[in-house]
C-alpha cells in the first residue's frame, strides 16, 4: 500500500493571468487550458468511483485500503478545488468549456453501470495522467516562460498523480476486475480522454484567434511529436498498461519524490497516513 499526503498548495490564482500564460505559446496554453477544463468533472468522478469500489470490499480488505483511499480523495479533492480557482480565470477571459458539458451527458449515461467498469476507467485515466505527469517532471520546456505560480500548480498536480498512480489500480483488482475489461476501458478511455482535449483545445485556440497560425500548429506538431514530445516519447509506456502482469508500481517515481522535496515550501501538509 501507498501512503498518500495530501497537501495545500501555496499559491494565488485570484490574481488573473495572460491568456497565453505558457510562455505566450497559443498551443501549450490552449492544450493546457483543455486539461485543466477536464479536471474538475473528472476528478470528482475518480472519488465517487474509487470510493464506490472500496464499499464493495469485505470489511478486512476495506481496512486495508482505507487509509490509502483516504489519502487519494484528498489529493484528487485538493486538484479539483485548484484547477477550479484556475477555470475560472479561463471563464473571465471568455473561454466556453464545452468539454465539461460533454463528459457530462456522458457520464449520466453510464452512471448505471457495474461499479467495476467505472474504476477501471479511473485506473486507466491514471495511468495516462502517470505518464503525463512523469514527462512533464522531465520536460521543463512544457512550460517555459510561465509565471512562477503556474509552473508550481502543474508541477505539484503531476507530482502528486505520479504518487497515487496505483490506487484505483489496486481497488479495481481487489474487486474482482479483470483484465480483459482493464484492457478495454483503456483503450475506450485513451480515445475519449484524447478526443475530448483535442475538440477542446481547438475550441479554445478558436476563441484565442489563433487556430489558422501556422505558428500554433509548428508549436503543436514540436509539443506532441517532436523527439522528445508528449506522444511519440510515451507510446513505449502507454503500451506498457497492455501487460497482463502490469502494475503501475513498476513505473519509476524518482521524479516525482525529488519535486516533492526540493518544493516543500510550496506548500502545506494537511493530512498524513496514520
């Protein structure tokens, strides 16, 4: 088992910022702006879900999960509040996020379904996040030129889904989830998940006049598949979730662990383990 802290960080995000903050690059902000859009719904559905999961359990196994769950809602609650203060700033600016909307209807739709199905989806959006996460730890460029304050906010969210990558995981097989459904909610998710930030990011580079700059698009093709891009860098580990004997322990937390201590004065510990 993992123990999770769960921490306040310590930034203003009352205090408005740029519409292009990363850096002045209309891609990365766009991109970004579309994941942090997605954050809130979705990590709201990873507690339910996961929480859901742990009542199933016999009362021995709940107790064993228990703290570790504990610890994810906090940190999954402490991301929710954030990425709100942060969507709301995009809302002044004008920005429509028709994403949120959209998972929405969808998530009403399946919300009937076996609690299995639904934190296999959790676990399978984790392990995207891990891996975003960890090129992010490892990538500074993803944000150069941005204000301090958001460096820390995407830096610490990534810290902190890097160290609780393997709860949901753990949950959903403590339940009785298998892995030829593991496998298919993973796929359904990296097509949704992927989908839903692509049509968000395009809304959001059309609000920001800047969808037609060749500009934008040269950012974009660099940000995602350059040598060291988002996805041609991790198509090795996306595929790694693909193993029957995969588990997200396996994945280096170095990264992580490091940002975590050389950043403790970024904020505050509000909940430990016991």
């Amino acid at each position: 088992m993992t123990d999770l802290t769960v921490r306040r960080i310590l930034i203003d995000l009352n205090t408005p910022f740029a519409v292009r903050w990363n850096g002045g690059d209309a891609f990365r902000s766009a991109f970004f702006n579309a994941l942090s859009m997605s954050f809130p719904l979705g990590e709201q559905y990873f507690m339910d879900s996961v929480r859901a999961g742990l009542k199933t359990l016999p009362e021995d196994q709940r107790a064993r999960f228990a703290t570790e769950v504990q610890g994810f809602v906090g940190q999954e609650a402490t991301h929710r509040r954030i990425h709100s203060l942060f969507n709301a700033q995009l809302t002044q600016q004008g920005f429509d996020n028709a994403l949120e909307r959209r998972a929405t209807r969808r998530l009403e739709a399946n919300a009937h379904r076996d609690v299995r199905i639904h934190v296999a989806a959790t676990a399978a959006t984790e392990h995207l996040t891990a891996i975003f996460a960890d090129w992010m730890l490892s990538h500074p460029e993803a944000l150069e030129g941005s204000e301090e304050r958001l460096k820390t906010l995407w830096l610490w969210h990534s810290a902190e889904e890097s160290e609780h990558r393997s709860t949901a995981f753990d949950v959903y097989h403590a339940i009785g989830g298998n892995h030829e459904w593991r496998l298919r909610l993973f796929r359904y998710i990296t097509i949704t998940f992927f989908s839903d930030v692509a049509r968000q990011t395009v809304r959001n580079l059309w609000h920001d006049k800047a969808l037609f700059r060749w500009s934008t698009w040269r950012s974009a093709a660099s940000f995602l598949f350059g040598t060291r891009g988002l996805i041609s860098s991790n198509r090795a580990q996306w595929r790694e979730y693909l193993r029957e004997d995969f588990h997200p322990g396996q994945q280096d937390g170095a990264r992580s662990e490091q940002w975590l201590r050389d950043n403790s004065a970024q904020f505050t510990v509000v909940g430990q383990p016991t």
